[in-house]
C-alpha cells in the first residue's frame, strides 16, 4: 500500500468532511511528506468515537510508510484560519487533510492542495453521490475525495411528549414550538429546541436546511449562476429560523 493509497482510506461519504492532500505532500508528487522522514501527517479535529485512530492503526498496518495523526480545532472556523495561515507561510508539516466539504475550491484556487483527478477516475464517481463529488470539483479537477457526512436530523424525547400528552412528533414548525413549549413550562426545561442557531457557519447550514424544508433554494438547481435565495420559499424558511433564535 502506497502514500498515495492514504486518501483512498475513506468511509462512506454524502458531504460534510473530505479528504484534501497538501501540495507538497504524497499527492503533489513527492515522496518524504510534510512530515518528514517517510510519515504522512493527516490533520483533523478530535476525535471522540476512535474511528479515526482505527482508520490510521489500518493504514499503519499495511502501507510502506507510517502515518500520524495531528490534532486541529474542533471549531471548524479555527481549524480552516489554522490551515490558511499555514499555507500562506508557505508551509505546514500536514500532507492530508480531512477538511470541510466547503474546502477544497477555496484552498484549490490558491495552488494549496494538490489534483487527485488521478485518484478519483469517473469510474470511482459511481462510489459517491454527486453532490460531494462536485463539492470536491474545482475548474473541472479534483481535489477531495467525500469521506463522511453531517445530516440533519431531530431528535425528541418520547417520554415528555407522552407526559405532555402528545402522541406523535411535530411535523411542522409550529408545532414543534407548542410542544415544545408546553414541555419547557410543565417540567420547567431551560431549553425546548436545540439547535445551531448561532451566528457562525453552523448556523448558516442549519439556515439552508430551514429554507430546503421551505421548498426554497440557494441557487437556481437548473442554473447555478442564479441566486434564488431572495424566493419567498427561502425568505419563509429563514423566517422560521429567526423565530427559534429569538425565542432561544
């Protein structure tokens, strides 16, 4: 197993985090690495579940080089200014990135990561939905390869709904609001609905799933260069989102 084969280490992806390979490192042609002596430096956020100290002890196992693992922000704000400062020092000891889904056309349009069209061949493209395929796509190349996803999803408390009196989950907005709350004033919880609301990047993700669920877009899905986002569709869903900041 080559230096190269590190990237292809990847689980099942749908967007969210991608695997990126600095210039400079395996996937820009040379063979030391970043990190020097043979060993491939792979940077990502902590890591809780164990998964990818599994995914590193796999590698270690059977490739001809040695990996490590370098520990970045949690916050992926943090971690992209960490990595751009780098780059734009002109250096960094990181070979691979597991990197935001949002990554690779900025870090791609400055010559900081390298083409791994070689590594993602159209008969790999059958492996991946195509949305993380061209999220990973910059000028016609490709620089990631999808490597895990975030899905939005809601999670609810079947007791206190029983114990509220409601028999289902909301399936609207306004519903979600009156369970929730009526819950927060009968068992006196601080908060009904959770979310990331905040002003920073995990509130705009959360923003687009309100206007998708709105029916609504960014970008007109059959003409990218239109922004649609000023629809009533879209302008409804941020709405809906406003109300749950507001109401914290």
């Amino acid at each position: 197993m080559s230096r190269r084969q590190f990237i292809k280490l990847r689980g099942g992806g749908i967007a969210g985090v991608s695997l990126l390979s600095a210039c400079g490192g395996f996937g820009g042609g040379g063979d030391s690495g970043g990190g020097g002596g043979g060993e491939t430096v792979f940077s990502f956020g902590p890591d809780d579940s164990g998964t990818r100290t599994k995914v590193l002890d796999r590698y270690n196992k059977q490739a001809d080089t040695k990996a490590s693992y370098q520990l970045m922000p949690a916050d992926t704000g943090q971690y992209f200014d960490k990595i751009r400062t780098q780059f734009q020092a002109g250096g960094g000891d990181i070979d691979v990135i597991g990197g935001d889904v949002i990554w690779p056309g900025q870090f791609a349009a400055n010559g900081w990561i390298a083409d791994l069209s070689d590594q993602v061949p159209d008969s790999e493209r059958s492996k991946f939905l195509d949305g993380p395929i061209q999220s990973n796509t910059y000028e016609g190349k490709r620089y990631g390869v999808p490597w895990f996803t975030d899905a939005g999803m809601l999670y609810y408390r079947v007791d206190l709904l029983d114990k509220a009196g409601f028999s289902e989950p909301p399936t609207t907005y306004d519903e979600l609001i009156e369970m929730a709350t009526k819950i927060q004033q009968d068992e006196g919880i601080k908060f009904g609905y959770v979310f990331q609301g905040a002003n920073y990047e995990g509130g705009v993700v959360d923003g687009l799933e309100f206007i998708s669920n709105a029916g609504g877009d960014v970008l007109d899905p059959n003409d990218a260069t239109k922004v649609v986002i000023d629809s009533p569709e879209a302008a409804a869903g941020l709405a809906a989102e406003r109300r749950f900041v507001e109401r914290e």
